[in-house]
C-alpha cells in the first residue's frame, strides 16, 4: 500500500521535525513575529528603519494587518482533497504558487549582495521575483543567477523619458516577463525612523545600481560632470565607467564606511543626478499610457487603491494591477490593501489579473487575500528579514514557510485548489 503524497505543507513540517529529532532548530524561524525580532537583531539601525519603519505614526501599518485580522476562514469538512493546486496562470506562464517576491530597494542594507541573494532564494522557491528599480546590482547580474527563473521588473517612471526607454530595453533583453510600473513613490512619503537617523541610502549610492550601469544615466551623469568642470573654468570632464564602477560597488557592501566613494566628482554626480530624477511627480494616465508603445512586455501598475484609478489603468491598456499602499511607507492613515482589494476587482472584472501587496505574512494571509479577489500576492518585509538572516537560503525558505502554511490551510478548510477561492470561505470577525 502506498502513502498518499505529502503535498508542501506536509513536507515542510515533516522535514523541519524531522532535523528538530536531531537538535536542530530552523534558521529562519517559522513564524513572523520571530523572525522579525531576529532580523532586528541582525540588522544595523539604519538597515531596521528602513526595512521596517513606515509612514507617520504606523497607522497605515496597523491597517494593514487589522485588515486581515477582520476576516476568518470558515473551514469545510470531508472534502476529500488529498492533493491541492497552488497553481496560477499569469501572462502566459503557469506558476506553481500564486507567490512572488515584491521590488524592495536598498536591500544591500540588510545583506551584502542583496539582489543577487534574493534572486537566487527566489528561483529556489521557485518564484517569481519582481526586481527593484532601486536595486543594488544592474538587473543583467541577477538574471544571470536565476537562469531561467520567472522574474519581473519594476519601473520607476524618470522625469528624463530616454531613461525609462532604456530600462525597459534592458528589462526585456534581461528576460522580463512583465513589468510593474510604480505609482505611488513619486516622492518620498514622511518616514520618521529614518529621518530620525538622517539615513537615506539612496543618497549614500545605496540602491541605484540600475542607474550606475545604465548608458543612459551615465550620459546625463556625464553631461552634468562636464557642465560643472565648465563653470568652474576647468577643461570639460568625461564621466568614466570606472568610477560609476566604483559606486556601484557600494550597494553590494554592508552600510558602514560608504561614505569615502563619493567624493570624487562622478560619484557624486551620480548620487546627484539619482536623486534629482528618479521619480517623476507629475507622471499622469496619459504619460502612462505610452508604456504600451514602448514595451513589448506586459504591464501591470502598484499602489492602485481606489475602483476608479482601477478603472483609468484599464482604460489606459494596462495588463494588470497591483493592489498595494506600499507597505505602509507613503501615506500614514491610508486605505489597507486587503480592504481596497473587493472594490478594485470588482471595478476591472473577474479577468484582469489582480495582485495584492502590502501586510502579507503568512499562508493563511493569501488564502484570505485570494478569497476577496486576488490572482496572486506579494511578499516584502517577510523574505527581507530572510535574507537578513541566512541570504539566498533564507529568502528561500521564508517563501517554503508561507506555501507550506497555505498548503495545509487549504487542506485543512477543504480547499483542493487555490482557483476555488471565493468569499464564501469568509466571515466577518464578531
């Protein structure tokens, strides 16, 4: 007679228990609130804030996670499922989970070699990961590592048009299957913790590798080098690759003793020219809509929240959307994700693909997220802390934790596939 097949979950458990025979305990604990103390622990000061800190006073935050709190699953008996479905389809490509890794920049502050890292952990757990616009190594290096791999881009729009063109054509030619075009970090949000250090990585070049290896930011760097030797009576100055090189090298390092590199012209420049032009505050539906002209990949847009900018993204030939407020970063006392999700899918229709980000921590997080109307979710701070603690290996197995838990969830509830999930399985907590 043979044993049923464990699915995930059960795998998960049953290997973590059997290496707990031996003496050995998880090096990424199995649980958020333990692997956030001992990320902390890990992580700097300025890393921690951050990584973990939020708009104003946490309000947003909060909501986040109260959002889930207000829902519980009713679970099912005798369904019979021996084995689930995790699977989804997104633009073509069938997933084995409906997981990906949410675009976190400046993750060099966490763990040297970040971006290389999470790729790696990602492709492990075999997810897609969404790789930041705000990385700390050029996206061709991390497409290397994953091989193979789904991964994602995520575009923050310039206010130097040429800029985006040439990120997008790197992100095609880096393998892309879809891009994600941020919206709501067209500036900074109020972030106390780290204004209470004076920290910003980015101004430290941590977080702009995208922009460092990019022909045409080293252009403008270039312009910008040279228009300053000129006033100042000097012979004009060519940005060189060597010293974007040099800067480059620092999103790959720990945060202490960055500051050195930027005192010669060109990294300095850079830093300069990032900050200046990363972001585009007066980016509109129509600009956005050109994305569709420039790409042939397709786009999906974040940190939609209200039915009718839903609306505008689909009228402006959008592919998908990305439920989010950021995590909690940009506008304190903001809308939860999980509680705008209901209104956005039903404004766009039960086809369009739908992702939530924001407050997602464990399996029983997107049962529930996927029961009001998501394709798909995205995690952030989770694998963060993950790869704080034990890198590639450590994002991977924050991602085995969470499908595991989802696994046994559906089981458990009477769930045989992600696919099945609808707010029936839903109450309102008392």
């Amino acid at each position: 007679m043979t044993s049923p097949p464990e699915g995930p979950g059960r795998a998960r458990q049953s290997l973590v228990y059997r290496a707990g025979v031996l003496g050995h305990r998880p090096a990424v604990p199995t649980d958020f609130a333990e692997l956030e103390s001992r990320a902390r622990a890990q992580m700097s000061p300025r890393a921690w804030a951050y990584v973990a800190g939020g708009a104003g006073e946490g309000a947003t935050m909060r909501a986040n996670r109260e959002a889930f709190d207000r829902w519980r699953i009713l679970p099912r008996m005798g369904a019979g499922h021996v084995v689930r479905d995790l699977s989804v389809d997104l633009f073509g490509r069938t997933l084995p989970t409906p997981l990906l890794l949410a675009p976190i920049g400046a993750a060099a502050l966490a763990h040297r070699d970040s971006d290389l890292h999470i790729g790696r952990g990602a492709a492990a757990a075999g997810v897609p990961y969404v790789l930041s616009n705000q990385g700390c190594s050029p996206m061709e290096d991390v497409a290397a590592v994953m091989g193979g791999s789904p991964r994602w881009f995520q575009l923050y729009w310039s206010t130097d048009e040429p800029l985006v063109d040439s990120l997008l054509r790197r992100a095609e030619a880096s393998g892309a299957e879809a891009v994600v075009v941020t919206l709501d970090t067209t500036m900074l949000g109020w972030r106390p913790q780290d204004l209470n250090l004076g920290s910003l990585p980015f101004s430290q070049g941590i977080g702009i590798a995208q922009y460092t290896s990019d022909p045409r930011f080293r252009e403008i760097v270039g312009e910008r080098v040279a228009a300053a030797a000129a006033r100042g009576g000097k012979a004009d100055v060519q940005v060189t690759v060597g010293a974007l090189r040099s800067l480059l090298s620092i999103s790959r390092e720990h945060p202490g003793g960055t500051r050195a590199n930027l005192r010669s012209p060109e990294p300095r420049a850079a830093v300069e020219t990032f900050l200046d032009i990363y972001s585009n505050p007066g980016l509109t539906w129509e600009t956005l809509a050109t994305v569709k002209q420039r790409t042939s990949l397709p786009v999906l847009v974040k940190g939609v929240l209200h039915p009718d900018d839903a609306r505008r993204a689909v009228e402006a030939g959008m592919d998908g959307i990305v439920v989010s407020n950021h995590g909690g970063r940009q506008v304190d006392g903001a809308v939860a994700s999980l509680d705008a999700l209901p209104a956005v899918r039903q404004a766009v229709g039960p086809e369009l693909p739908v992702l939530l980000d924001s407050g997602v921590r464990s399996g029983s997080d997107v049962v529930k997220a996927m029961a009001l109307g998501a394709t798909a979710v995205l995690l952030g701070r989770s694998y963060v802390y993950g790869l704080a603690l034990a890198g590639a290996d450590g994002v991977r197995d924050v991602v085995a934790n969470v499908v595991a838990e989802l696994d046994l969830t559906l089981g458990l509830s009477g769930v045989g596939s992600v696919r099945d999930l609808t707010p029936d399985l839903l109450v309102a907590a008392p």
